[in-house]
C-alpha cells in the first residue's frame, strides 16, 4: 500500500497536468534559498565577526593558514544550516500550491470520486506557519547534534518522518473528513502513515529533489488516504 502510494506519487509528480505547480515550487524555493543564504551570509560577516574579531589572538605570518581553515569550517557551517532549513522553506513555499496540486492528482487519479475541499486560506496559512515553527525547531536540534556521529542522521530522518507523515497525510484527509476528522484518521492509522513519512524523508536526502519533498509528500498521502479510506468504511 505504501510502496504503491510513493510510486503513484511519482509518477504525478512528473506528470504533464502537475508541471505547472512542479516547476513554481522549484523555482520558488531555489530563489527563497538563495536569499535565505546571502541573509545568513551577511548575519555572520557583518554582525558576528565583527563582534568575535576583537577577542581572536593576533597569529603570527606562519599561521596564516588558520585564517583559511576558520573560513573554510565557517563555509560548511553555513552551508550545513541552510541543508537543515531545506524542509521548512521547502514545506513554506509548497504550502501555497499543494491545494492546487490535490486538486489535479485527485481529478486526474480519482475521476469518479468525490472532489475535496481546500481548507478556508487563513486556516490553511495558519497551520503552515505552525508546521514551519515545529520543522525549524526539529531541525535545530538535529544541527546540535552535527558533533555526535551518526546520531544526527538518525535523529534527523526519524523526526522529519514523523512530521512529514503527520502533516501531510492531515492536509490529504482534511480536504474530505475535515480537520479533526483527518487528525482523528491519522492516530487510528499512524503506523502506516509513519511508515510513509519516512519513506518520504529519504526524498530529503537527495540533491534538487529534496525541494520538491512537500509536493511528493502530499502526493503520497493523497494516494495512502484514498488507500486507507478503503478499509475504513466508517470514514467513506
């Protein structure tokens, strides 16, 4: 059922009536990244150098390699905050364009069933914002965590799993049970929608496509949903 959901998922992702919204989120997050970079960028030259500058030890001629090496950890420190921020300013940006996309998968994959309804736009926005904050907040503990071996990778993909597998499969079920519906759906069926959100997490480990992990997620849990529903007559 899973393994099912992803692979129908995939096949949407690429397909013709879904390359409006794919090509969107993917050039909107590229350009929210950019700018999200150069921001931190200046941050770190102009606010926190300029600030630790005067406590550092004057270095004699011969260790002016120490000067390259600091710029080369402070580079990768960079560039490792901005990898832990892929999946909130992904999620962010796709957070506008998955109601249209549902709406396509669903009309294109499920013609003779009921069309769901998107959620009211401030309760759309609002949840956004909350999925965001909790991301940001998952992600930075996953960024302490960088100094123990292993154990940031773990932590990572398990706690973006869960919620990945939790938001995504509620923004599925929401558009036909509602909110606490879905959320009520959700708990009854968590370990398949765990399952399938760490499958979807795997997306996060890879180049240019983990952009596009919201939209893939919300695909797949449009497909479990439909799945689950299925064996739940109680909720058809």
């Amino acid at each position: 059922m899973i393994l099912t959901a992803a692979s129908r998922a995939l096949a949407d992702l690429f397909a013709p009536e879904v390359r409006g919204v794919f090509w969107k989120v993917l050039g909107l997050t590229l350009l929210a990244l950019a700018a999200l970079w150069l921001g931190l960028r200046e941050v770190f030259m102009d606010v926190i150098m300029p600030w630790v500058t005067p406590y550092l030890p004057d270095l004699p001629a011969w260790a002016g390699w120490l000067t390259f090496v600091a710029g080369l950890l402070a580079a990768l420190g960079l560039a490792a905050a901005l990898a832990m921020l892929i999946a909130p300013i992904s999620a962010i940006v796709a957070g506008f364009f998955l109601d249209d996309a549902a709406e396509i998968i669903e009309k294109r994959d499920y013609p003779d069933e009921a069309p769901g309804v998107a959620l009211p736009l401030g309760q759309s926005i609002w949840s956004s914002v909350q999925f965001f904050l909790v991301v940001v907040a998952a992600n930075i503990l996953a960024l302490f965590l960088l100094l123990v071996p292993g154990v940031n990778l773990v932590i990572f993909f398990l706690v973006n799993g869960y919620l990945i597998g939790r938001e995504y499969f509620e923004f599925a079920a929401s558009r036909h049970l509602g909110v606490e519906g879905a959320r009520q759906f959700r708990r009854s069926n968590r370990g398949a929608v765990m399952l399938a959100g760490l499958m979807v997490a795997l997306f996060l480990f890879i180049p240019i496509l983990n952009l596009l992990t919201p939209l893939f997620a919300a695909a797949t849990m449009i497909h479990l949903h439909k799945a689950l529903r299925t064996t739940s007559p109680a909720v058809r």
